[in-house]
C-alpha cells in the first residue's frame, strides 16, 4: 500500500477518532449487543441487529483507520521549505481572474478535506492545477462550467 499523505493535524484527528472508537464506542456497543441478549429470541430482536450493524460499522472504521495511520505520510506544512510553491500542506490565497473573487484554501490529504473548512483535497482538480506554482502564477482549473483560471495570490506554510 502506498503512502497516505496527512498533516499534522489530520493525523491528530484520526488518531482522536480511532481512541474514541476503541475506548468509548467499542465498549458501548458489546454492552448494547449484551443487553439484546438478554431479552431472549434474537430473531425477532431489533435492538439486536441495530447493535450487531453498530458493531459491524465501529470494527471497520476502526480497521481502516488503522491502516491510514500505519501507512500516513506525516507533513507538518511549519517545517516546510518549498521556496514559496504551492505544495501539499500549503495554505494558498487564490483571485478569481473572471470574477476578482477571493478565497483561501489549505492542500491536505483525502481523509481531511471540507470545503467548509476550506481544507481542499491534494487529489482535487484545484489542487492540481496549483500543485508546483508560485505566488503569481495563473492555474487553470478544469470546472463543470468550463476553464476557470485563479491568481495565485499568497503562498503560506502554517
């Protein structure tokens, strides 16, 4: 398996989950599937099956989650040196040429992206077009409406 790329703070998060999933939820869910037991024919049982399907649910997620940590590739983006170009980790601060929009985005690994938190995918079309660029390139980004191409504004690593 190939590495997984994560930030600091994305290994953190999994890494949280994983403690949450193992201590608190692991434990709820063999006491629920205990508990169904007890009430006797288990054919009939929804609190069983609804506890089987949570257990089914929490040892998978922990499996994965396992596995991302094992094979991640731990980028903290303060220690960075790329000379100013766009690069996983980077904080970049892109203009809209058509419209002079301004927005900010952070490059991070599959498992952390939310565009709310305007955390960005390294594998996302954006994210490939200024993957390599400088503050003061234009990227050009294939969208659902055609080619759009952003400024590249500021190039930070924090």
């Amino acid at each position: 398996m190939s590495k997984i790329p994560l930030t600091v703070v994305g290994s953190e998060l999994m890494r949280n989950e994983l403690h949450q999933l193992k201590t608190i939820d692991r434990p709820w869910v063999i006491n629920a599937i205990s508990e169904a037991r007890a009430q006797g024919d288990l054919s009939e049982n929804a609190e069983y099956e609804a506890a089987k399907e949570r257990q089914s649910f929490v040892e998978g997620r922990i499996i994965e989650l396992e596995a991302k940590l094992s094979n991640a590739q731990i980028i903290d983006p303060k220690t960075l040196n790329a000379d100013g170009r766009c690069v996983f980790g980077a904080t970049v601060r892109l203009e809209d040429v058509g419209n002079g929009d301004v927005v900010t985005y952070q490059i991070v690994g599959d498992d952390e992206a939310d565009i709310r938190a305007c955390k960005i995918s390294i594998s996302s079309p954006i994210a490939r077009a200024l993957i390599g660029k400088y503050s003061g390139d234009i990227a050009e980004v294939q969208a659902p409406i055609g080619v759009r191409e952003y400024e590249i504004v500021n190039v930070q690593y924090i």
